[in-house]
C-alpha cells in the first residue's frame, strides 16, 4: 500500500522519469511529449516531480485530462511547489494540464471532439485519443503507486469536493480513507477512463470531483489542497499541518433527479445539502405562460452535484444525489460497488420506499457529467 512509513530513515535514490534523472532531494521539470506521430499538433506536456531526500512511493497528481477543467490545475500547482523535498519521503508527480490541445481551446475534448477519458489504457495503432492514452499512460501513469485525478463538473453543472472510488478494491478503499473529512461515492467508474485502467493495473487511484468548469474557485481548490495535504500527511509522505479528520460514511449509491418540462431551472438546494425524499430542490419555469413545475426528490441523501441555473428541456439531469451506505457504513467497509452517475444504473431493491432508477433510466454514463 501507499505508505511512506517502512523505513523512513532510508535515503532515496536517483529517479528516472521521461528519460531524465531526478536527484533525490530535488525539485525539477521534464516534458512528456506524447510521440513522434503527433508531430506539428501536440506540444510538450509539462511534468511537475518532487523526488523528496528520503526513500518512499510515487504518488502522482494528474490535472485537466478534460480541457475546461480549471481547479485541479491549481490543485497540482500549490501542492507542488509548498512541497520542501528534504522533508518529502518518496516521489510526488504533478502533470497540471494533460490535455492541452484541449485547454489551449477551452474545450473538454481533443481536437477531434473525442474525451480522452474515455481511451484508457489506450493503443498504440488506434485513434488518435487512443494514442495519446497509450503513451501517458505508460510513460507516466506506469511509474506511480497511487494516483489522483482531479476533475469537475462538466456542462454547466458543478460538484461538490468529493472523491470517486471503487471501495470494492480494497487497496483503493484504503488509500481513499487518507483524504480525510470528504464525501466518497463509491463507484467503479468508466471502464475506459484513467482512474479504472490505472486500478486495473494494480494502480490504487481515485478520481477528486470538484467544482464546476471553465472557472478558477479558490475555495474549492483551498477544499482540494487540504484534502492531498491529508492524504500525503496521513501516508507519511509529508509531514504538515493539514487538520486531520474521520472519513465521512461512504455513498454507495447515487441517482440523478431530472426535469421533466422545459424552461429555466432555478435552484432552492444548496450544493452539499442533506435532502430529505419529498424535498422540492428547485423549479423549471416557464418564461412565457409563468407556469412554474417543481422538481421534487425521490431519495434521501446528499447533494453531489447540481445544474447551474440554466434553460433546460425534459429529461435534462438536474441534481446529482448520493445515498449513504446502510446504517452509517465507514469508508473502509463499504465495499460494494457504487451505481452512480459514471455509468448505468441498475434495478434494485427500494430505498426509503423509492426503487432505484431501471437502467438507462438515470444513467449518465452516455451524458459524461463527470471523470
């Protein structure tokens, strides 16, 4: 597991990542260039790598695998260069902005309106997403313990700080319960997405949700920074003066609330809010006839996520809703997975008297509102 706390007298080593070595002790920068083949199109992707003084893990923190996704850029920047590297035991590695032919055109996509994160582990003869994930992710991603991948909402929709994780995994269930006092949604996640073929190549790795795109939220990055801070602090990577606190109890599964009649969503929930089955969490009003619908919970549980007020049409996933485990369940033990807003839902048993979606129903796996 994660741990930097086996021999924490044992001096580190030279590293070598993307053909260069790194000195132990030291703070540097290389470039991952995705290859020859993407000559006149692809630029160098800057690395960030701390390689600390003392022997320990490489945990890696990958940023903007999505191009609009702005938060977890600065995530990775704070962290990065607040780390002293005489006091860091391992390795840590920041790739702040993964997609750049991406962010270079505030879109979500590569140039050829392909999710990168929708390739992983990738192919070396395939599309041009699939190329590309081929070779971060074993020029990169291959040369890490764990992994964090930070992302937010996506189509005018924002999340609140939270992490995704397949709790099935018990080495994932493990590394999750270092991040502290933020919400975890149990889920395994697209199986083609970085945090699932990272897991499936023994990878720990976990997905932190936060916030909305195409905007810089300092509070919600300071929510982020404290969470890694935990994390490296918890696993003995880094000693600092991060607040530790208990994991919050697991969602195990999530549902999306939809609208069903168009016009323009005005929201009466908070991001974050405990919401009750019954609980009316905004109105889709019409802005010609008045004609007010309001949008009304089936489940019990917790605001994940939510639309900005927006025109929306019926069908349209409004609020994203995390149930918690059965009786409180801790992080640790709640092992089953989670069907969630990363892929189909699926029959089940009823929940506060309100069945869980049919699948398809609430899926948004085809919607893509998250990693």
């Amino acid at each position: 597991m994660l741990s930097a706390e086996v021999d924490a007298s044992k001096a580190n080593v030279v590293r070598n990542l993307l053909g260069m070595d790194i000195p132990p002790g030291t703070t540097t920068r290389v470039n991952w260039s995705p290859s020859r083949s993407f000559a006149g199109i692809a630029v160098d992707t800057p690395v960030l790598v701390v390689n600390g003084a003392m022997d320990g893990p490489t945990l890696c923190l990958i940023a903007a695998i999505h191009g609009d996704e702005l938060n977890g850029i600065e995530m990775v920047r704070r962290v990065l260069y607040d780390l002293n590297p005489e006091k860091l035991r391992g390795m840590v590695v920041g790739v702040p902005i993964v997609n750049l032919l991406g962010f270079s055109r505030n879109s979500r996509y590569l140039p050829d309106r392909r999710d990168l994160n929708r390739y992983f582990p990738g192919n070396a003869t395939g599309s041009m997403a699939s190329r590309l994930a081929h070779t971060f992710f074993n020029d990169v991603v291959r040369h890490c313990n764990a992994l964090v991948d930070l992302h937010t909402g996506s189509f005018y929709r924002t999340n609140i700080t939270q992490l995704r994780a397949d709790l099935s995994v018990p080495e994932v269930a493990e590394f999750a319960a270092l991040f502290g006092d933020i919400p975890v949604l149990n889920t395994p996640g697209n199986r083609n997405s970085l945090r699932a073929a990272a897991v499936r190549a023994g990878i720990p790795t976990v997905t932190v949700e936060a916030g909305e795109p195409m905007r810089m939220q300092t509070e919600v990055v300071a929510e982020g920074v404290v969470a890694i801070n935990n994390l490296l602090n918890k696993n003995g990577m880094y000693r600092n003066n991060s607040f530790w606190a208990k994991p919050e109890p697991a969602f195990y599964r999530s549902a999306w609330v939809r609208a069903n009649t168009s016009g323009i969503l005005f929201s009466e929930v908070k991001l974050g809010a405990n919401i009750n089955k019954g609980d009316v969490l905004g109105r889709v009003i019409n802005p010609v006839s008045n004609e007010q619908k309001p949008i009304v919970s089936k489940f019990k549980g917790r605001v994940l996520g939510m639309a900005l007020d927006q025109f929306v049409l019926p069908g349209f996933a409004a609020y994203h809703i995390g149930i918690r485990a059965r009786d409180a369940q801790k992080l640790v033990d709640a092992m089953q997975p989670s069907e969630s807003s990363e892929s189909a839902e699926h029959d089940s048993d009823s929940l506060d008297d309100a069945a869980m979606p049919a699948a398809g129903d609430n899926a948004s796996a085809e919607e893509g509102f998250d990693d």
